[in-house]
C-alpha cells in the first residue's frame, strides 16, 4: 500500500472532525474517553425481547479486528436524560397535532428510573423550547402547544444541537434523542453531512426516530445529489476531483470504487462505510440517523400509528443488552462495528454499526 495513498484517506477522514471544532458551538464535541458502548437489541423473529443473554453470547470486531467486550449490567435502572427533537417546520406543521396527549407514553419510555426531558422544537434553525426537568407533564404540555414554523427541516443542525444539550447532563445519565421529523434534511446550514456523521458516530447517544413521508420535491431534489458525490478528498489526492487522472473524468464513483481497492483491509472497510453511511444520511436522515447509534426507526402518518410506535419503543428501551469495549486499534477516523450473535440464528439482533474516534481526542 502506498504511505501517500494512506496519508491522504486519513486526513480524508479526520478533515469532517476538524471541521466540525470550526463551526458553530452546536457541533463542537470530542470523544471523552475511549470506551465504546454498543447498544444491541435481541428478539424472537415474532419480534419477543430476549433476555437473559452474556456477554459470550456475542462476539465483537472493530475494522475486522476482534475485541474483548464487557457488559455493562442493570442499564435499566440508570438515569436517563432525553431530548426530543421535533420538526414544526415545512411538512412538519401538518403533524403537530400528532404530538399532543403523549404524557403517558413518554412515562412509559422513560421508565421508572431518574430521569431529566428537554423539548426542542426545529424548522430552519433549532431551539431550545424546554430546558433539560425531570417534569415529564411540563414536557408534554409543551408538546401540546407548539407553533407551526417556516419551511425549513433542518434535521441535521437540531440532532447536533441535541446532542450538544445532551453533553451538558451528567455522565452518569445514559442519553437518548427522540426524532419526529420528515425523512430528509431539507435546509441545515451549520452541520454538513460529514460534521453529522462524526457527531452521530462518535456520541454514546442511542436514538430513536418517528418519520413521516418528506414531499415528492424533497425526494426529487436529494436524488439529484447522488451522481454528484460532495466533499471530495484533497486536491490531487486519489480521492480528488482536481488533478485526478483522465480516466475517471465524468466517473468520480469509479475512482473512489478504484482508490478504495488500493486500500488496506481495514481502512477499506471503514472508507466503505464512511461513503455508504454519509449518502444514506442523506438519502433518509432520520432513518439512518437511528441506524447508525443501534436505536429504531419508525414510520408513522397520524396520531395512531405515531402512539403504537412510540409504545413499541417504550417496551424496547429498558430490554437493550449495552457492551462496551476499548478499541485495540484507535486509528482516527470512521471505524465498523460487526456484532454477532454467537450460536443463535433463530434470532434477530440490531445494533450499532459505526463509531468515530477524534484526531486528538481530549481526556
């Protein structure tokens, strides 16, 4: 493998980091130590949580590397710090009767355990509707009033800006968002797809999206995007589009395909992943935003469907096995997860499949 070639992918990675600490405070976060946690969730092909699973029940690589996990007991019982993030902008007016009445099932989410709500309400830009209460019946009431906004949904900038009112909550609450929003970004401005990939990828936040249908412009609109990769590697990197050889001329797709083979196994592996992850954060946001972290993601049209969904998780969260590891290769960059279920194929297991690991991350 070329050193050069090596050189150029890991500032390919590591540039959406640095990045990020040059934007807006919403998107400023570095990994705070380097243990991993890897939310996994167990069920019956008939959709029945599994219990009673040890951590020799799994088996975990990073890159392809294995690892020696841990897992983490009574989870349950730990405090919890939510934020629930909620599109009042564009398609989203049209829902925000959805919202109302749901007091009794975000008790059922929540559990009986510690716990502190922040409501946050989204359109162009996010904002801070409810500060972080252990009042779950304030939270609600919140939800019950809100205001239609503009015709933004700027789904990316308001989970970067969950996320940094999450890092402000005591580490010893585990923390989780709650998305209702449509399925595709229309209008962040402060987070771009790279900045939400890190952000995403290198938080202990489990999240949990509800989505209804973006319109048929949005999608349209999106789709465009595709034949048009953004943020290319370096100039006159293997990566690049400026001083890249003749022969990919009109065919960026090709040359990465041809500059990812050139790769080691690992950094392969993860360069994939980065590419298939960032384009499917923009394909559907808020599905792969829960994808991402191990959370569910769910569709709904109307107050009934949201209200089973919402029950669903709420039978879901208390039940997720949590392991945790320390990286043996803490190279910076997107890494991939591959959990697997050791000697049970009857059943069905998700859970998170990237992590990112800072440049220079702080103790």
């Amino acid at each position: 493998m070329r050193p050069a070639l090596t050189l150029a992918l890991l500032l390919c990675l590591a540039a959406p980091a640095l990045r990020a600490q040059q934007s807006t405070g919403t998107t400023t976060l570095t990994v705070r130590s380097n243990l991993v946690e890897v939310p996994a969730l167990v069920t019956t092909k008939s959709g029945q949580v599994v219990f009673a699973l040890t951590a020799d029940d799994f088996t975990l690589s990073d890159n392809g590397a294995p690892q020696h996990i841990h897992l983490v007991p009574d989870t349950d019982s730990q405090p919890l710090a939510l934020a629930i993030a909620v599109e009042i902008g564009g398609a989203g007016a049209r829902h925000l009767a959805d919202y109302r009445q749901l007091g009794p099932i975000l008790d059922a989410i929540i559990g009986n355990v510690p716990h502190r709500v922040a409501v946050i309400a989204f359109d162009s830009t996010p904002s801070l509707i409810l500060p972080f209460t252990p009042d779950t019946d304030e939270a609600s009431r919140q939800l019950n009033h809100l205001a239609a906004g503009d015709q933004g949904a700027s789904i990316l900038d308001a989970i970067a800006f969950a996320v940094h009112q999450l890092s402000t909550q005591p580490t010893s609450y585990r923390r989780a968002v709650l998305l209702l929003s449509e399925t595709i970004d229309q209008g962040s401005t402060s987070t771009t797809l790279n900045d939400a990939l890190r952000l995403i990828s290198n938080t202990n936040t489990a999240m949990y999206s509800f989505g209804f249908s973006s319109t048929r412009s949005a999608v349209s609109h999106e789709a465009s995007k595709f034949s048009r990769p953004d943020e290319p590697g370096p100039p006159h990197g293997c990566f690049a589009r400026q001083g890249a050889d003749p022969e990919y001329k009109g065919h960026y797709d090709k040359q990465m395909l041809d500059c990812i083979s050139d790769l080691a196994p690992p950094l392969r592996l993860a360069t994939m992943a980065f590419l298939t992850a960032r384009d499917s954060l923009r394909k559907n946001t808020a599905e792969s935003i829960a994808h991402l972290t191990g959370g569910e993601f769910f569709r709904f049209h109307d107050p009934r469907t949201l209200q089973r969904a919402l029950i669903a998780v709420s039978h879901d969260v208390p039940n997720y096995y949590v392991l945790s590891f320390t990286p043996t290769t803490p190279t910076p960059g997107l890494h991939v997860l591959n959990l697997k279920l050791n000697d049970h194929p009857d059943l069905r297991l998700q859970s998170r499949s990237e992590y990112w690991i800072d440049p220079n991350p702080t103790p």
